[in-house]
C-alpha cells in the first residue's frame, strides 16, 4: 500500500474533524515554537546530564533529570495544549462554524471527540519527542520503569482532563462578555493544572516509586486520580457537547448519565478500596465524601443553570432525560444523596461509629444543597434575572458563597473582634463544617444546617417546578 | 407535492413573536424569494427550516420529513448558508471543502469528483489552492455557497448572500442560482436588495414583524399588491439641469397633479413618477392607460415641459414590499 493511500486510510479512520484539527494545529506558529524549544530544550539538558553522569558514575541523576523533562513536558501537556484546544474550539463558536458542522450530520458529540483526539493527537507528538529523554533518565540511576510509566499515565490523564475542560468551557458562553470572562478562567484555571501538575510530578519523581513500593494506599490513590481525571474529561466532554447541541436536540441526556455513572463508579470504587484495606481509619470516606461533594457542587452549577423548561418535541422523552432546570436539580440531590448513604455505609464498614465522622458525612451535602439553592433563587427570583440562564444562576451562586462567607465572617469581627466564631459561622460555606465537629453542639448545629437546606432546597425546586411548567416550548 | 411545506408555523421567545404563524410551500426547481424588514423574522424562519431551531408551533415537511421529529432525516436533503460565511481561515479552499465533503462522509474517488465538479460549478479551480482568508468576499461567499452543495442538496437555504457583494459579485451569484433552480433545486433565498430577488426569484413571501402578509408566484402578488382600482404607473425623465430643471419639475409636477386621473406624483432626481389611477366605478376600456399616457404627454409638450422620456413603469417586488409592509419592526 503506498503512503498516500495509507494515509488517506488512516485519515477515514481519523474522522474528519481530527483531520482538519491536527492539521491546522501542526501549521500553527505555537506548535512549531513549542515543538522546537521541547526537542531542544531536552537535547540540552541530555546533554548536561550525559556530561554529568560521566563525571559521577555511581550517582543517582535518574530522578533530578526526570523531573526537568517531566516538567517541560507538563507545560506544553498541561497547558499549551488545553489552550490550544480550548481555543479551537473557542473559533468555531465566535465564527459559527459548528453550525455548519453540525448540519453536515457530525452531531455536537463527534464534534467534541473530535476536537479532544486531535488535541491528544498533539499531546502524543509533543510526548513522543520526549519520550526518549524520559528513557534516558532512568539509563541515569534512581529512578525505575514502574515509576516512569505511572508518572507518565498520571501526566497523561491531567493532560487529557483539562483538554476536555478547555474544550467544554469554551462551549459555555455566548456573549463577547462572557467569552472574554471564561477566557480568563481557564486561563486561571490551566495556570494552577500546570503549576500543580508539574509540582506533584516533582514530589513523585522523588518519592513516587518508593510510595508506589511500599504503600498500597498511594497506590490506590494513584490509580483513583488517573480513574477521577479520565471519568471527569468524559463528563467535561458530555458537558461540552451539551453546550454545542441545537434546540433540536436533548442536551441533558449526556451529561446526566456520565455524571450518574461516575459517581455509581466511584462509590463502588471507595466500596473495592474499602474491601482491600479490610478497615482501617474511617477518614478516608469522609475526605472522599468532601471531595465528592465539592466536585458535585462545581458540576451542579452547570446543571441548576440550564434553561427551564423543554421544547415539546421532547414530550415523548423519559422524564429523567427531558432537558431542563428542573431534572438536574433533582438528579444532583438524588446523586448526594446517594453518595452520603454510599458513604455512611462505607464508613460503617470500615468499623467506624465516630459521630464527628457522621455529622461531617450528612453535612457535607447538605451545605451543597443549600448553596446551590440560593443560587437558584437569586438567579431566578431577584434582580440578577435579568443576566438570563445560565448566567444568572451561575452568578447567583457565587453571590450567595460570597456573601455566606464574607458576612458571618465580618459579623463575628463586630462582635467577637475576630473573623472565625463558630456560632457565627454555622452556616458559612468556608468554615462551616468545622463546626459541625464542635462536641456538644454539632448535632444541633447539623439540625440547623439541615432545616436550612430543606427550606431553600424546597423553595429552589418550586420556583423550577413553577418556571418548568410555565416555559414548556 | 411540494419540496417544502411550511404549515403554521410560529417561533415565539417569551412575548416576543419572532415568527407567527406563516404557512408557505416550495417547488422543485423555483426559487422563492424571502422578503422582510431587519427583525421580520426571515432569518428565525430559516434557521427553523434548517433544523437549527425549533418552532414554538406548527409544522414544516421538507420531502414529506418533519424537520422536527426527523433532523437527521432532513439535513442530507439541505444546504444551508448563513449570513456569516463561516470559512476556516487557515485552510485552503480545496482542504475546506476536501474538509466538508469528508464531513458529508463522501469517501474516497466519489468526494473527489464531488469537490471537483462543485469547484468547477462555482468556478473556484483556480482558487484552489489560496487561503480563505486571502479571498474577496465574493469569491469567499462561493466557497460557501460551493459547501452547501457538495452533498448534492435538494433545498438551498440562503440568508442574506448577497449581503456586502459588489455588483459583479451579485450578477455572478444571481447566474449560478439560476443555474442550480434549472438542475431542479429548490432555492430559499433572503435579501435585502429586492431588485435582486425580482431577476431570480419565481415566488415569493413577503414577513412583516413575523407574520406572513403576501405570498405566492411573484407577478401574483405584484398583482395583489396593487390593488383592485385599475391603475397605470409611469415616469418621465426631464432634460435641464440646475436651476432649470428644478423649475421644470415643479413645473410637470403641478400641471400633473391638475389632470383628473392622475393620483400620485413624486420626484426623484431628474425623473417624475406619477401613478394614474381610473375614477371608481369606471370600467376600464382596452387602452385606456395609454390613452391617458397620450394626454398627458400632450399636456407637457404644450406647456414647454423638457420632457426628453416618458414611459410605463412596471411594477416591481420593491412596490410590493412598500406597498404591504408598513415599516414596523419588533
């Protein structure tokens, strides 16, 4: 077969999006900048490292050495190309050309998918480069292949979240106000990926294969980060084609199931780890129930702020997959929900009847239910309705989070002269759930914190089931 | 059966009706012409056509397919061209429409011949290897024109081409329209420039604060539009300049609006356009608007009038829109 036949197959196989995408990506001025200081950069510094190792024969230069090319690698996976991608697909919305796409029968998922493989496509070039470099520092001593191999996956997996990230941002706003605000958070946000990315692969370059050997707890953490990166690009990129999807197709449907799935998928995850660890300290199902609801909370402000209501050609739908406010308010409630029993049990399991563990464990969710709710409320109900959906929900969660830390914070300063009373803080979204370990008191203080996000959560899902009814077209 | 059936259809934002119940049908092989003030609804209309948007009620077939309940049944039998031109600046203009075609899931030797043939239509082959971005807006409108066309659509939605093209560049868009209405396709086609739609158009529907108030073949609604009461239009064109001719024309206008039959005078420039009307209740006899053509050219003459042209002017889809719409906007 000749190589223009082949590639004209692999092309067909690529799909026509990865096509065009790796195409223009490999003709812009950034990939041949970047491509060229990566290649060089690790050249020199090889070099560097050979003339050293010469000198030094016995010495360990393994980790120090992968840690330079891990690094350089990280800017140009964590960053460079997130923002590429991000920016692609940032085009195709400001010059409306997805329409075009979408009309020739693509759809908004092969679209996305699209724009996420050329991405990787890239990321496994500019990789591909490095890669022999990376080889090259464990020749140098003190570094071994397990470790090399997990740092790479792990790399991997960040790489491929906060494309995905990129890639569903960029499909979230429609003003040139809005483009302009989420240009400047994910420009925030792939600065921290990157910055934190590159330090975790400087800690484990040095300690990671001594943890990977002797400790099957970062084993298992390791194994669980890569699982939650992946799990959480799927649903970033359900929630990037929801963004693309024309009225004339059901946006919610994706999104819900790619979040029910990953948290059904990490409560049997905590369940295994639970079974492997046979007990142990019960604190590892409260942090996970924490993390979870703080990734729960991001998730829900995206699903609380989609439009009210449904275009009637989707009557004939399942009520759980009708587009709507309405449907991801509840799902998000059923899924905390289902996630606390998750891990309350898990906790039972692994012998613990600690009460300060079980308060934490109900509260959590609760204060996401709360917030969530009031964000609903201030953006349905005062004057920030005038942003319209989704903005206006979106900004009214983070008016009700600042104003529910800021003003018990500066209250508790009036009276107490200092910022963090814990009575003042009850309800505060920052501090709050320290004090439901408060002894004597965290049962009443969890009493309040419940009936709060009652109250509001039921406010919340009236105005949704009202403006629900009312926008049914 | 008609191509396209459009059956109440409405598009309602709140209390905004952006599009209010319009119903219209299209042929095979007839280009209808999509008539309206900025904000009628002209663009909301088509965007629902193309399966872009959906109706708040009614129903539209395109080939006896809802575009409704069966979008991914109607988007292989449409091409649809928005106002933007929505190229890829980097790209070639063979790699933009290699790109579509690829998109359309042409494979191999049958979306080469395809890009080829739709090239060669648009007559884009020479420009096949310039950037996008380098071409005028004329030539960028048939790149655009020519992906709406690689998948061998049977209905063609354009909003606005014509929008932003300099007079060559909207004679040749004209031609290759009329071309693709004689392979047998049918043409939905919105602007601005009337003068335009009345050369290509064979019906048309004139939407006013998104309602539909004149629709069908367009020397029908020509006809419609003016009016029951017999009536001739016509304009003379004065000879003078300056001063002079600025007399003149006061001049004609008043003798004009003298004679009894002689409903409406304006003046534009150098011209005078008047509009004859026959008095109610007064059969109109064969020849009568010639005849009342004579008399009024006798009239001038007699009164020294430069008049250096005098003839019927017809009417066209510009009368119709000013004489239907009444400017109002949502």
């Amino acid at each position: 077969m000749s190589a223009a036949a082949l590639s004209e197959r692999l092309a067909e196989a690529a799909g026509p999006i990865v096509v065009k995408e790796v195409r223009q990506g490999l003709r812009a001025r950034v990939f041949a900048i970047f491509f060229g200081l990566l290649l060089i950069g690790c050249l020199v510094v090889a070099l560097i490292a050979a003339a050293e190792f010469d000198r030094r024969l016995n010495a360990e230069l393994g980790p120090d050495y992968f840690r330079i090319f891990l690094g350089g690698l990280g800017i140009v996976e964590f960053f460079v190309i997130p923002y590429s991608a991000f920016r692609a697909m940032t085009r195709e919305r400001e010059d409306e050309t997805w329409v075009l796409l979408v009309l020739t029968g693509l759809g908004p998922r092969r679209i996305v998918r699209g724009k996420v493989a050329s991405a990787l496509a890239q990321g496994l070039l500019y990789a591909s480069a490095c890669a022999p470099f990376v080889l090259f520092s464990y020749y140098l001593n003190g570094i071994d292949l397990p470790t090399v191999l997990v740092a790479l996956m792990l790399s991997a997996a960040w790489s491929c979240l906060w494309v995905c990230v990129g890639v569903a941002a960029a499909t979230q706003a429609e003003s040139r106000i809005g483009r302009a605000l989420v240009h400047f958070l994910v420009l925030g946000c792939l600065l921290a990926a990157t910055v934190g990315g590159i330090a975790f692969a400087a800690f484990f370059s040095e300690e990671g294969g001594r943890l990977l050997r002797e400790q099957a707890s970062f084993r298992a953490f390791c194994a669980g980060l890569i699982l939650w990166a992946l799990s959480t690009a799927w649903v970033a990129s359900e929630g990037a084609a929801s963004g693309l999807a024309l009225l004339s197709e059901n946006s919610a449907k994706g999104p819900r199931v790619a979040l029910t799935v990953q948290v059904l998928f990490a409560l049997v995850a905590g369940a295994f780890v639970a079974w492997l660890a046979d007990g142990g300290d019960a604190i590892g199902a409260v942090v996970g129930e924490v993390c979870g609801c703080i990734y729960l909370s991001v998730a829900g402000v995206f699903a609380i702020s989609e439009h009210d209501g449904f275009p009637p050609a989707f009557a004939r739908e399942p009520g759980w997959s009708k587009p709507g406010a309405l449907r991801s308010f509840i799902l998000l409630v059923g899924l905390l929900a289902l996630g606390t029993a998750g891990c309350l049990l898990l906790a039972h399991l692994m012998g613990s009847h600690e009460l300060k563990y079980q308060r934490v464990l109900l509260a959590a969710p609760m204060f996401v239910v709360l917030y969530l709710s009031l964000g609903v409320l201030l953006g349905r109900l005062t004057p920030l309705k005038v942003l319209t959906e989704p903005v206006s929900t979106r900004f009214g969660v983070l008016v009700a989070l600042v104003l529910g830390t800021l003003v018990p914070m500066l209250l508790s300063l009036m009276v107490h002269g200092r910022a963090n009373d814990r009575d003042l803080n009850l309800l505060s979204p920052l501090l709050g759930l320290s004090a439901i370990n408060n002894g004597d008191r965290g049962a009443l203080t969890l009493r309040l914190v419940g009936a709060c996000a009652l109250f509001f959560g039921f406010l919340a899902w009236t105005v949704l089931a009202a403006r629900d009814t009312e926008r049914r077209t | 059966m008609s191509l396209l059936t459009v059956k109440g259809l409405s598009r309602h934002y709140g209390p905004l009706k952006a599009v209010d119940d319009i119903s219209f049908s299209l042929e095979e092989g007839t280009i209808l012409g999509f008539i309206g003030p900025n904000g009628a609804g002209k663009s909301t209309t088509m965007r629902i056509l193309a399966t872009l948007d959906v109706p708040t009620a009614g129903s539209v077939l395109l080939d006896g397919k809802s575009v409704v309940d069966a979008p991914d049944q109607v988007r292989p039998l449409l091409g649809y061209m928005p106002d933007r031109y929505g190229t890829y600046d980097d790209m070639t203009v063979l790699e933009f429409l290699d790109f579509f075609a690829r998109a359309y899931r042409l494979k191999g030797a049958e979306r080469k011949r395809r890009v080829d043939s739709v090239m060669e239509f648009a007559g884009l082959t020479p420009l096949a290897d310039k950037l996008t971005v380098a071409l005028s807006k004329g030539m960028k409108q048939r790149v655009a024109l020519g992906r709406t066309l690689l998948h061998d659509p049977r209905l063609l939605i354009l909003d606005e081409p014509a929008d932003g093209l300099d007079p060559r560049a909207r004679i040749e868009l004209r031609e290759l329209l009329k071309a693709l209405a004689a392979q047998g396709k049918a043409v939905l086609i919105s602007s601005h420039i009337l003068t335009e739609l009345s050369e290509i158009c064979d019906t048309c529907a004139i939407i006013e604060q998104g309602r539909l108030l004149a629709t069908g073949p367009v020397h029908e609604v020509l006809q419609r539009t003016a009016g029951t009461t017999p009536h001739t239009d016509l304009q003379l064109k004065l000879h003078g300049s300056g001063p002079a001719l600025e007399q003149a024309l006061q001049k004609a206008e008043r003798l004009l609006l003298e004679q009894p039959l002689v409903k409406d005078v304006s003046v534009e420039g150098a011209s005078v356009r008047l509009k004859v009307e026959l008095q109610p209740g007064v059969a109109p006899t064969p020849g009568w608007s010639e005849e009342a053509a004579a008399r009024l050219l006798r009239v001038l003459i007699a009164a020294d009038v430069p008049v250096c042209s005098f003839q019927p002017r017809e009417l066209d889809l510009e009368d119709a829109f000013m004489t239907v719409t009444r400017g109002k906007v949502q």
